[in-house]
C-alpha cells in the first residue's frame, strides 16, 4: 500500500541545532499519527515541511508518491492560530468542510462537490462526539448514525464546541 506521508532519512536543522536527523517514516491511507513533544522539539517544524513551508537540511519527504510543494492540495491544514469565537458553533462537518477547501478565501462556489467530498471522507472514518457540560445536546438522529457514517446531507450534523 502506498504512504500517504513519506520522509526518507529526513534532517532538519535551523543553524547548528538538529531538531532531528535520519528520519524515516511511512504513514499508509487510514492510520493516526499524533506529533508530541515539548516546546522547540520541532513539532510545528514538522508539519510545516509537509506543507511546503519549510525546507529539510538533508533527506526527501513526499506526499502521495509526489515531492511535497507549497500549496499541495494533498494535504489539508487549519493553523493552531486560526481562531473562531467561542460561541461559534462548528458541526463535524463544517470541520473537515475546513481541510476541503478551507485554504480558498471567499464564499464556496460549488457546495454540491463540497458536500460530497465532505460525506465521503465523513463515512470513512469514525468519530465520537461529546457533549459538553452547559450546550444543547446533539441530535439525536446525528449521534446515532450507524458505523460512525455522516448524516445525511438534509441533517445538520452534530455541532463541535
């Protein structure tokens, strides 16, 4: 099966600091990778040499089989500074609606595609959604869906605060 994410013997380096070095890694279609560490480990280095952001010292990284660009509609990304008001209510799939075409400014052109795309990577996965103390619950028939699969496209789906 094909990596989705591929870094071969991978090294980054800002000055004389090595953040890391000879990495290599494979992540396949439907595995979780979570990136840990304290501050300064390079976490944030990391994801953004999958974006393009950032260029490795030494080694390849690749996304799909293809050298990773800026830009690359391959992977989707929603910054740790982007911020929403707290009150905002944000459904699961506005969510993942965010990583399809959230990197387009202006309002969506074509919700049809979008919304498609949406339930299909919706019903790939599957997502536990709780309620936190003081919201309104969710509805009930969202909660419910079997396999973990999306709502229809008339039901607004489970909001996420």
């Amino acid at each position: 099966m094909k990596s989705v994410i591929s870094l071969k013997g991978a090294c980054l380096k800002f000055g004389q600091r090595t953040l890391w070095e000879d990495l290599d890694l494979d992540i396949r279609p439907g595995e979780f990778f979570a990136v840990l560490g304290p501050n300064g480990s390079g976490k944030t280095s990391f994801l953004k040499v999958l974006l393009g952001l950032q260029k490795l010292h030494s080694g390849e990284a690749s996304l799909g089989g293809r050298p990773v660009e800026r830009g690359s509609s391959l992977i989707g990304y929603i910054p740790q500074q982007k911020s929403f008001a707290p009150d905002t209510p944000m459904r699961a799939r506005d969510l993942v609606a965010l990583g399809v075409d959230g990197h387009r400014w202006g309002f969506r052109l074509s919700y049809a595609k979008t919304n498609r795309k949406v339930s299909q990577l919706l019903a790939r996965g599957s997502f536990r959604l709780r309620q936190r103390p003081g919201r309104p619950a969710f509805r009930r028939r969202a909660a419910a869906a079997p396999g973990g699969a999306s709502p229809g496209h008339g039901s607004p789906g489970p909001a996420l605060r």
